[in-house]
C-alpha cells in the first residue's frame, strides 16, 4: 500500500528555516488576508446598494475611500451637483 503524505510534496532543494522564505510567506497570507476584507467590503457595498440601505453616490464614496477606482466622477466639491457621468476619459463602451 501507499503511504498518503500530509500536505503538497516538497521540492529536494527546500530549505526550511530560511528567514527570506519565511518573511515573504507571512508578507503573501497578509496581503491574502487584506484581499479577503476588500472583497467583503465591496460585496458589503454592493448588498447594502442593492437593498437601498445606501444610495449610490454613498456606494461610489465608500469604494473611493477603499481606494477603488470607477469610472464614474463623484463630484466632491462644495456646489457640484452629482449625477452618473463618465470621467472624461473613461471607456465605459
């Protein structure tokens, strides 16, 4: 009978224990972790769209806080008016 091996194989040439390795494989599950809560923030966003709890100049202000880009100009300033037109610029076709 085969042996079942815990976990994926491991190369020959891996060396544990390496301080470089193992930096950068704690850097790469934060980043993965920090992806995780983005995307639940934008499907937090878009749920709350959905059932109106937010309008969408709301939606499109907190994802500008997230810092994701759209294609859509929020109009910020004191005296703008908003409404859904493209940034100047923006391929939205």
């Amino acid at each position: 009978m085969a042996q079942e091996r815990d976990g994926p194989p491991q190369a020959a040439n891996t060396r544990t224990g390496d301080p470089l390795r193992e930096a950068l494989l704690a850097s790469l599950r934060a980043a993965l972790i920090r992806a995780r809560l983005l995307e639940a923030d934008i499907a937090a966003i878009g749920v709350s769209l959905r059932h109106g709890l937010i309008t969408p100049k709301q939606a499109l202000m907190a994802l500008q806080e997230l810092g994701i880009p759209t294609v859509f100009d929020i109009g910020t300033r004191p005296g703008d008016t908003w409404s859904l037109t493209p940034k100047s610029g923006a391929d939205v076709g």
